[in-house]
C-alpha cells in the first residue's frame, strides 16, 4: 500500500480497499519504525493525524468528498501547524507551538488531508545538506552516509523512504529541486506568489516560494490544485487565476520548444549528469519536442547575486527573534542588550549567523550601493535573460544539481562549495519563476535530477512535460533498498 | 581577508549576536571568503540598470480599512518566555 502514489491511494481509500484509519495507522507505524534511520520528522503527529483520518473516513462514508481526502501529508516544519511545534529546524524555535495554521496547513487540511508529522529541515532553510539542523542531519535513503540534500531533505528523504506519499516544501534558492534531485523524487518550485507565504517562516521573502514534492508529476499537481491560489494575507501573493493543474496532465508535447542553455551544460557539471540530462531530453524528443541551444550569459552570477540578496532579507527577517514574545530565552540576562545578543548568539546555529552577519555588513552605511544595490541590478539582468530566451523557446531544461548527493560532513566546512551545489537553482527563485526537478536517471546506486524551467504561471505546462516523460521513463518508480 | 576581528565585533554588534572570542576567527574566515565570491559581481557594468527588489514587480495592495483581526493577546503570550499582567517582561531599561 505504500508503494502507491496519491492518485493509487484515492481509488483505493474510494473503493473501500483500505480506510483512512487504516491508511495512516500503516504510514505512521512506517514513520515510527524507520524514522531512526533516516532521522527524517521533527515531530510525529500520530494523535493529531488518527483524529482527522476518523473524521475523513465519516465523510468518506457520506460520499461527498474531494480527491484527497484521507490521505496522508507530511509538512515542512517552517510551516506553522496550530497547537504543534514548529521548530524550522532551528534551537530558537524548539519551544516554539504555533498558534495558528500556515494557509498551506489550512488549506490541505480543509482539503481533507492527514498530517502524519513535521519534517526535518536546515535551520531556517539555510542550507543544501539538512545538516544546518539543531536536530541532527537527514539522511539519504538511497545511501545513509550521503546528505538528503536541502533545505527540504526532510520532506524529500520521507518520500523517496515511501513514509509518506507527499509532502510540502519551500524553496528560497533551490531548496525543493536540490533535495528532490537528490533523493529520486519529483519537486515543483512554483512561480513566486503562487502559494501563499502566510504562517511559511519567512528567510528571503522575495526568494521564498512554497510547493508540493512527491513521487510522480501527477501527485504533485493533485496537491498543487489545492496548495495555490491569491490569499488576501500574503502582501505578495498572486492574483492570477489558478487552474485544474491535473487538467492538461496527458496533453501532447508535439511541437514544444526546449532550450538547453550553454551555460548550464560546461566544465563545471558531472558528465554523467550531464550524459543523463542529454539522455532525458533525447526522450522529450521522442515524443515530439524540438531542441534549440539557448544562452543565459549572466547565469554565471546568480550565485553572488544570491548571496547578497538572501542574506539581507534574512538579517531583516530574522531580526524578530529578540527572546522577548517567543522562542528561545537566554538564562539571567543582565540588561536588554544582553537578553538580545545571547539569546540570539546562542539561540542560531552557524550558517544562520553567517548569513545575518552578511547580511548586516551589506546594507550597513557605506556598503549598500556596492553590495545591495549591485545585486539587485544584476538580478535584473539575470531576470532579463530568461525573459529574452522564453521569447525564443517554451521551456529550458538543464541539471537540478552539479552531482549527486554528497557525503555527510563532506563540504560542511567549506560554506562556499555547499552554496554552489545551488548552481543551476537559485537563478530560478532571482528570476520568479516556476521550474520542476523530476527523476532523470541514476549514478551508480545514487538518483540524478532534471530541471524545467518555464515562464511565470506556467505549472501547468512543466507538469504536463513532467508526466509525459513520467508515462515513458521508470525513474521515478525506484524505490532505494531497504524502503521497498 | 577582506574583514579583520574588529569588523566582525562590529558586524556582531550591529546584528546583535553574541560571538564567543575563540569561533571569531572562524567567521573573520568564512565572512571573507563570501564576500571574495561575491565580488565577482564587480566584473559587470550596470551603470543605467534599475534596481529589481522583487521578481513580480508587483505594488503594494490596498484593502478596506476595517477591523478583520481580533485581541488575542492571552493566546499570542501564553508562548512567551516571561509575562506579567499581559505585559512582555525584559530585564529593566531605566534606573
């Protein structure tokens, strides 16, 4: 039963195979027995979870229900779960229960949906590897020396275990692609605006996009129809109408023009990623799409640019964590400066502080203009590029991520290797736009990623592609030893 | 090294983050190296490039101004570190 996708699980829960009692008793003994392994959930909700799968079967018996109704979610625990700890992976936040649900969290809920527990995560999403974590890092079911990836591992490393069938993530600069390619599943970045930010812990909130990660493409727009949508509490959220993202699944891609982008294809990337990536798109060919190189000549700055502008939204954002209205609290403060510097200094791990600390130093007096004011130039120039080669093509595709996923503790002390593992993601979250990373092939034991990018709101379009290329190829059907 | 210890003393401060002596060389070393990478940008000329704060572009929305929250302070303080008669307690400001 847990081998089924979402869309498996609706028949079987509509059929009366199994109930939703059943249903989540069986992936939350799966959760309980293998989460020591893979360290993969903050929290486990089974109470909580038993509660809402006994009032979905009710409905289910009555007949009158949506399609996910009673099945089972885990949420990334930056998202705020009312009367649940929402700890973002951080010691500030280890005391921390929401007081209200995240518009993601309410909506799926409303929608019918289990949530069986939290996932582990970076600390505020800062990272590559979920080794960020106060909780310790994730670990990779398809090698449990190798890093999930990030910052989402949790959520990626549950799946592709078969714990869940689908899970929410967030994405500041790659972190739902990376882990998705990483750990063999599907991730969808939408376009920013696209799902709400209201109760999502904000870390850049001009990168920030939340999304849906699963199995397959079609899966994942199942909980994209329900996670997208305006929301009159998100200042940024999206007015443009959504569509039945399950709608256009099976449409032909005859026609479709792919832009593979020089830049993404040079000496820096595996040649096995590579090779697969070549491999993917030769199948998209197949099925009618037509090939053009394209160039993105400033994508080669993203990560700079990156790294000025999500630290200085960080180091704003994070700012209210002060000790005073929640989270941590240092011991025996002796003034309120005091009460502010331990409280934080000891309430954030290492890459948190280093990002603040950039952050700081960038928009502080005197350094602004060269720093701040220079990246947000060239993000225009980088947005600008991608405008210009969506003019001449449908879609780019290229690698999600440089390599496959790396060892434990392997570029942990060495910040800037781990941010380059974001290489061919974080122009994306610059630029706005929406972009998938499905299952294209393996190296060795360890599953490798492909990325579509497309224009602003077209999901529907990389979801389509995504399933076609689902419906002819079984990468994403692997399942990692140990977790069949 | 682009920064030296004082820098970061200074940084530190002004985001007000305690940092035990022996780690700063540590971000004295880390802080550099990001701010080396991110000196790549200087390679370009942006002289007439606007600004771009956000991807959308997008203005800020306006609302009716009505009352759509209600006082939930009991429910907001009872995650708080020290409260006293629905004030936020900190150590004393003034002598």
């Amino acid at each position: 039963m847990h081998q089924k996708t979402l869309a498996e699980l609706t028949q079987a829960l509509h059929q009366k195979e199994i109930s939703s009692v059943e249903l989540t008793q069986l992936f939350l003994k799966r959760c309980e027995s293998l989460n020591a392994k893979l360290n993969c959930f903050v929290t486990l909700t089974p109470e909580h979870a038993l509660a809402q799968a006994k009032a979905a079967d009710l409905q289910l018996q009555k007949g009158t229900v949506g399609p996910l109704t009673g099945l089972p979610i885990a949420h990334k625990d930056i998202f705020c779960t009312n009367g649940i700890k929402t700890s973002c992976g951080s010691k500030m936040l280890d005391n921390f229960i929401a007081p209200y649900d995240a518009t993601v969290v309410e909506r799926l809920t409303a929608a019918g949906m289990i949530t069986v527990g939290k996932t582990n995560m970076d600390e505020f999403a800062m990272g590559s590897s979920n080794e960020t974590s106060f909780y310790g890092v994730v670990k990779n079911p398809w090698d449990l020396n190798r890093v999930p990836g990030g910052s989402s591992g949790g959520s990626a490393s549950a799946i592709a275990a078969r714990l869940t069938p689908v899970a929410t993530g967030t994405d500041t600069g790659g972190s739902i692609r990376q882990p998705a390619s990483l750990c063999g599943i599907t991730g969808l970045k939408p376009t920013y605006g696209r799902v709400s930010r209201y109760g999502m812990i904000a870390f850049a909130s001009s990168l920030d996009q939340g999304g849906p990660m699963a199995r397959t493409a079609e899966d994942t727009a199942m909980i994209l129809n329900v996670m997208a949508g305006f929301d009159e509490r998100d200042s940024t959220s999206a007015s443009e109408p959504i569509e039945d993202y399950t709608a256009k699944l099976n449409d032909s891609i005859r026609g479709l023009k792919i832009g593979l982008p020089e830049e993404y294809f040079d000496e820096r990337l595996d040649s096995t990623v590579s090779e697969l990536v070549h491999t993917g798109v030769k199948e998209l060919e197949k099925l009618g799409a037509k090939i053009k190189e394209i160039k993105l000549p400033n994508s080669n700055l993203s990560i700079p640019v990156y790294y000025v502008v999500a630290p200085a939204e960080c180091s704003s954002n994070l700012a209210r964590y002060d000790g005073v209205r929640f989270g941590y609290r240092c011991e025996d403060p002796k003034d309120l400066a005091d009460l502010y510097c331990r409280s934080r200094g000891e309430g954030f791990g290492r890459e948190v502080k280093r990002r603040i600390m950039i952050g700081t130093y960038v928009l502080s007096a005197g350094y602004y203009d060269a720093y701040y004011l220079k990246a947000q130039q060239i993000r225009r120039l980088i947005r600008d590029d991608f405008q210009k080669a969506l003019t001449e093509v449908d879609v780019i595709i290229g690698p999600t991520a440089p390599g496959p996923a790396f060892k434990i503790n392997e570029l942990m002390n060495d910040p800037i290797s781990m941010y380059l593992s974001d290489i061919y993601t974080v122009s994306v979250n610059l630029a706005g736009l929406p972009a998938i990373s499905i299952p294209a092939g393996f190296m060795g034991n360890l599953p490798i990623g492909m990325q579509i990018i497309g224009n602003c709101f077209s999901e529907s379009r990389l979801l389509n592609i995504a399933h076609r290329f689902q419906q002819v190829t079984d990468w994403h059907q692997h399942t990692p030893e140990g977790f069949n | 090294m682009s920064l030296n210890k004082t820098d970061i003393e200074k940084i530190a401060w002004l985001a007000r983050l305690s940092i035990a002596g022996d780690d700063i060389p540590n971000y004295t070393r880390d802080l550099s190296n990001i701010l080396d990478l991110v000196k790549q940008m200087n390679a370009i000329d942006t002289a007439n490039v606007k600004p771009m704060a956000h991807p959308l572009e997008i203005t800020a929305r306006l609302r009716e101004d009505k009352i759509t929250e209600s006082n939930q302070r009991e429910h907001f303080q009872k995650i708080a570190p020290a409260v006293t008669n629905g004030y936020y307690l900190v150590p004393k400001v003034i002598e």
